[in-house]
C-alpha cells in the first residue's frame, strides 16, 4: 500500500493538536534536542549536503551579479542586493533542499516510522529533523549580514526589526515547504527534481536572484504573493527601511499566511512511510 492509510492520517491529525500543550515541557525539549543531535551528526558525514548547504548560499551571490550591473539597477545599494540573494540562497539551500533530501531519506529508512511508535509527537519528529538546517539557515544569514555590512558596504540596516521578522518567517517557511516538497518525492535521488520547480520560481519571483524591481509591473504584483517572496522583501526592507509600517504589516500577513497553510497541508498530507 502506497503513503499513508486513511487510519494513519486519522491519527495524525490526532496527534498534531496535542502537541501545543506539550511542546515547551521539559521532556518535549529533550526529545527534539536529541532528534536534531541525531541530525546534526547524520548531517556532519554527508559531505555533499555539507557542501551545498555551506557554498551555495555564498557564491551564487556572486554568480548573480553581473546581471545586476548589466541591468544598470543602482537605485539600491549593490552590498544590500547581494546581501538579500545571499539570506535568499539560505532559505533555499541551506534549508529547503536540504530538508527534503532529509525527511524523503527518514521515510525511506523507515526512520519516521519507528519513531512515531514512540513518544515523539509528530511536531516533535519533523521539528528536530529540520532543527539543524534552520539553524545552519539562520547563523548562514548572521554570517552573510555582517560579511555584507563589512565587505560590500552594504551599510548599516535602517529597520533592523524587519530582517528578523524576514528570518523569523522565512526559516520556518522554508522547512515546512520542505516538508511539503518531499510528499510528491519517491526518492532521495529524485529530492533536487521535485525541489527545482520551488528554487527557479522562489530565485526568479521572489526577489532573490534578481530585485523583483526589474520585472513588469503586473508580473512583480503577482510574485508578491509567492511563498518566499513576504520574507526575502522583509529582509531587503529590513537594510533599505522601504517598507511602511502598513506595507510591513501586511507583508508579514501574507509569509503567516503561507505558513499556515503549509502546515496545514503537511499535517493533512505528509507521508510517514515509504510508498509501494
């Protein structure tokens, strides 16, 4: 029988509500550190995960840049372009892709099976498995914010509250599209197919590779709506201070929104095991 039976999606959604009373106790806390720990070590041995993870996010920047120049785009400051392709290269890289090779590995090891027989609520589980990336995200994102400030003169950031309000959503976004992305996954070899669509439409719609400022009127009104695209503007925000408080409030709106429902369709639909 292929995915999940309609008796295990029963109990999954059974399990799920119960996990918010229960997830800052003490026991809680110490599953999920010991889960992410699992993670963290099964992370260090795949050096090819290592490496994209790490290297991806900070050359791509790079790679993206003489098509800013060739664009002549000189209204914002070159060091705050890349510095928001760099964050935006994290979301997907360090956290996105990596994820779904994860969960799609766990479930095809029959990790994810194993472990909901046990006392791990099913929060706990996709939460300390995607632990390590996020955080592997977020010090990327510290690393790159200073390298850029340092480096690129990107200057110092005018709404600093907005950039984290950018990661805040961004990150969690990020693994629980992940998430998502690995139901229609079969294979870990197949992880960077099912991935790619996410990465070109997130890289070209939402700001990333190129400011969404380039684009025609109609087609930037749109990406606005993308998955990614709330936090990656946050973030560029965040250095440029563009946003007004009613434009950020409603930016922030729409990454909750998304949120939201990717855990709604992760919860209904998430696969624990593997498919025959």
């Amino acid at each position: 029988m292929s995915g999940v039976t309609g008796e295990d999606r029963r109990t999954a959604v059974g399990r799920l509500p119960a996990l918010g009373s229960g997830l800052f106790t003490s026991r809680s806390r110490r599953r999920v550190r010991a889960l992410a720990g699992a993670e963290f070590a099964l992370l260090g041995r795949n050096r090819s995960a290592v490496a994209t993870a790490l290297l991806v996010p900070l050359a791509l920047p790079f790679s993206v840049r003489p098509a800013i120049d060739q664009a002549g785009f000189r209204e914002v400051n070159l060091g705050t372009l890349m510095l928001t392709a760099a964050i935006g290269f994290s979301f997907l890289f360090a956290v996105y892709t990596s994820l779904v090779s994860a969960y799609v590995a766990r479930r095809e090891e029959l990790v994810l099976k194993r472990l909901r027989t046990g006392e791990p609520t099913d929060v706990e589980i996709l939460g300390g498995t995607a632990l390590p990336a996020v955080c592997l995200g977020l010090a990327q994102a510290l690393v790159l914010a200073l390298g850029c400030t340092v480096l690129l003169d990107a200057g110092a950031p005018r709404a600093p509250w907005l950039t984290v309000l950018g990661l805040l959503t961004g990150l969690p976004l990020s693994a629980a599209l992940a998430a998502l992305t690995s139901v229609f996954t079969r294979t870990t070899e197949s992880a960077q197919v099912t991935a790619l669509p996410v990465v070109v439409v997130s890289m070209i719609g939402s700001g990333i590779a190129l400011p969404t400022d380039l684009l025609p009127h109609r087609a930037a009104a749109v990406c606005e709506f993308l998955p990614l695209s709330p936090a990656v503007r946050l973030v560029r925000a965040g250095w440029t201070g563009e946003l007004t408080a009613y434009e950020a409030f409603g930016t922030v709106l729409t990454a909750l929104a998304w949120t939201v429902v990717a855990v709604f369709a992760v919860r209904r639909w998430f696969r624990w095991e593997p498919r025959r």
